[in-house]
C-alpha cells in the first residue's frame, strides 16, 4: 500500500475523531484575540474529544506561553493544536523493531477479547514480513478454541507456521515448543498470542509468570517485547486497561487497534501523555496491511482536522 493511500485511509479513518474535534472547537475563535476564555474552551473541546484532561491542560498552556492575546483564526487554531498534539506524541513514536541477538525476538501479545488482539498478531507478522524477516506464531491462548481457530487461519492466510496446542493446554509448554522451533529454524521474530481474560487478574498473572520462567530459562532475555493491544472505541477505558496490564504483565508498549470510524480516536493522546509508553504502530481497517508503524506527526494532524 503506497503512503499516500495509508494517509487517506488514515484521514478516513479519523474522520470521526476530527468532526468531533472541529465540532467541539467551532466558535471557539472568531472574534479575535487569544484569551482566557478562548483558552478555557480549547480546553474543554480536547477533553471532550477524549484527549483526557492532562494533555488538554498541557496544550492549553502552550498555546497561552506562545499565542496569548494575539489574534488567530481557526486554520491557525487547529495547526497549533495540531503541533502541541505532536509534541506529546513524538516521544512515544518508536516502531517495533527486531533486535534480539541471539535470535529469535519474542514478542508476547496482551490485550483483553475483542481488542482485535489475534487480528493485529497477523498484521504485526505481516509488517515483519514486509521487512524479510522470518516469523513465527505461537497460539498461547488456549483458553479460547477460537483463538487457536483464528490465528492459524491467520497464519496460513500470511503464510506462516504456527504452534499450537489443545483448547486448555498449558500455555507456557507451548511457548518452550515455539522458541525452540524458532531457535532450531533460525526465525528472527516469535510473536505469542495469550489470554485476554481479566476476571481473573491473579490467574492471568500467574500464567505471564509462568510463561516467563519459561522462556527465562531458554532465553535469559525473553520476552523482548510485551505489547498491549488496545481498542480505541473504548475512549478513556483503554486508559483503564493499560494500568491492569502494565500490574500483570509489565507492558512495554503499544498498539491502538479499530481506530477507523472511532470519534475517540485522541485516547492515543491521552495514553501517550499519562503513560509514556511507545505506540508501535496503528490500525484502521480489517485487512492485512492496514497495520503500519505511528507516525506522531500525521496522526497530529489528522486529529485536529488539518488535511
């Protein structure tokens, strides 16, 4: 897919979270100045466009510190919005690369049912694909037949093996079979699909410990990555997810998933700013490429309406 046409996809898909945006913005300037009450309703626009109070508040005073009392119109209102949101943004940008030496990279996936979690473990393969690196899928949530079901449809859709076990299998015997046939195979990437339950946060951290003595034990190093999946139509809830998986699992990183049609699509803000944590990369569609890296300077713009 040509950039161009990621960015339109990109701009499609973020429609929603713009119109919210300009919606919430509109009126806000028109008779001049930069003032308290402008600032005070800019404010109140980005947390009502799910870009939660703190960055709102951090934008806020930025556009005072550079913009107070002069006069803006609202092209210019929404480029400053635009910079301020890339600002805070920037830093978390970082692509998930693959480094491990020795080989292979394991990159376990979390992320609750439903997030879109087994879709993104196929197109975060594919990504790696596209880069000529050798991947394999491990399907470590057996709690859940159509997990296992789905991504070795997935695996031969991409063509990929898979390791896979019965439904209630032990997770962590799965993942020692999958490093060691990465290990065996020379595969640079093993991505580890894993259960997404949350009913029971001892359970599921028992099993992420488990997992990781596991791999401890053939890779002192393992896991390299621990990427939470996060489904932008929860808004402020994904926020909420984050600080259970970060307890559970030692959340490393990020992916924001279904941000196509979304008009919460500001909560990779909001998480950005409270959290600090890289965001990998962005989806906005079901199909196999509509996964890419995050550009903090597109998805800037692109939430504050400027084409």
């Amino acid at each position: 897919m040509s950039e161009a046409t990621w960015s339109e996809r990109l701009f499609g898909g973020f429609r929603k979270t713009s119109e919210r945006l300009s919606e919430n913005l509109t009126g806000v300037v028109g008779t001049a100045k930069l003032d308290d009450r402008t600032l005070d309703e800019v404010e109140d626009a980005l947390i009502l466009s799910d870009l939660g109070p703190s960055a709102a508040a951090r934008i806020r005073n930025k556009l005072a510190e550079k913009r107070f009392g002069l006069s803006i119109t609202e092209r210019e209102l929404k480029e400053a919005v635009a910079e301020e949101i890339a600002a805070i943004l920037r830093p978390v940008a970082k692509p998930l690369e693959i480094t491990a030496f020795p080989r292979p990279q394991v990159i376990l996936v979390i992320g609750v049912n439903g997030s879109g979690k087994t879709t993104t473990i196929a197109k975060l393969a594919h990504l790696f694909q596209e880069e000529d690196y050798g991947v394999l899928l491990a399907a470590g949530d057996t709690f859940r037949a159509a997990a296992i079901g789905q991504l070795a449809v997935w695996a031969d859709r991409i063509g990929v093996d898979i390791v896979r076990g019965p439904e209630g299998g032990d997770p962590a015997s799965i993942v020692f079979d999958a490093v060691k046939q990465a290990t065996d195979t020379g595969i640079d990437a093993l991505v580890v699909d894993t259960a997404g339950r949350l009913q029971n946060k001892r359970e599921l951290m028992d099993e992420l410990a488990k997992i990781r003595r596991v791999l401890g034990r053939l890779n002192p190093e393992a896991p390299h990555d621990v990427v939470l999946v996060l489904d932008a139509t929860n808004g402020q809830n994904a926020l909420a997810q984050i600080d259970v998986f970060r307890e559970v699992a030692g959340v490393t990183g990020l992916i924001m998933t279904k941000l196509d049609g979304t008009a919460r699509g500001g909560v990779l803000v909001a998480a950005a700013e409270q959290y600090g944590l890289p965001i990998h990369a962005i989806g906005v569609g079901e199909k196999i490429d509509d996964l890419r890296p995050f550009d903090p300077d597109l998805v800037a713009r692109v939430i504050a309406g400027v084409a």
